[in-house]
C-alpha cells in the first residue's frame, strides 16, 4: 500500500493513519533518501498492506498531512513504536526526514536496516 495524498488527507474526526518504515536507503550526504514502509493498524500492530518502497518525498507529504510515521528497528521488539519520524527542511530547501527527540544508543537512523536493490524495485 502506497501513500496516496490527498485521498489520505485526514478528514475532521478521521484518527491518523500510521506508518511503519523497516528500511532505509540514504543518500550520499546520509540523509534519508527512499524508504521501505507498511501501513500498520495502531491497535493489532498489524501490517494493513505489504511493505514498498517510496521516495522520502511520501513520507514528508503523510507527516504534513498529520499522519504517523515511526521507525522499526532490526534489533527491537516491533510493538515498541518508540521513535517517530519528523519533517525537516535543509538549507538547500528540501525536505527530507529524521527522527524525534534526543539521541538514543541503538535507535538512530544509522540503525535501522538498510534498504537493498531488490526492496526499492519492488
């Protein structure tokens, strides 16, 4: 399941959508740059979709429209959703995305797996 924009625009009384990414890739500056991501019921923790690939461009567009994104870590027990992505804007002008709060040994986005080849062609 893909972002989908406007259509996943939050309506007044809609509960946001949530995100979960489990790959990254990065681009030669080490910013985030693609990412792998599912859409997951808050409640069960459950993928709504299968996991694909997108440009980090989808990831600001949902976070803008107020929905969650958050950061799924090789190492963690999946139902601890404990480090959410937030929007950033460079000095160049574009947006891309890192994650909130102080640092935390283990939970950076050095951390999360990276994207391969095959994932991003999918």
């Amino acid at each position: 399941m893909t972002y989908q924009g406007i259509r996943a625009t939050l309506v007044p009384g809609e509960i946001a959508r949530v995100f979960e990414v489990s790959q990254v890739r990065l681009d030669r500056t080490g910013h985030v740059a693609d990412v792998w991501w599912s859409e997951v019921n808050s409640k069960s923790d459950l993928d709504v979709g299968a996991p694909v690939a997108a440009p980090v461009s989808e990831v600001v567009t949902a976070l803008h429209d107020g929905h969650r994104v958050i950061a799924r870590f090789a190492s963690a027990d999946r139902h601890v959703l404990d480090r959410e992505f937030v929007a950033v804007e460079h000095p160049d002008g574009h947006e891309s995305v890192t994650l909130a709060g102080p640092p935390s040994p283990g939970r950076e986005i050095g951390d999360i797996a990276r994207a391969t080849a095959a994932a991003r062609q999918t």
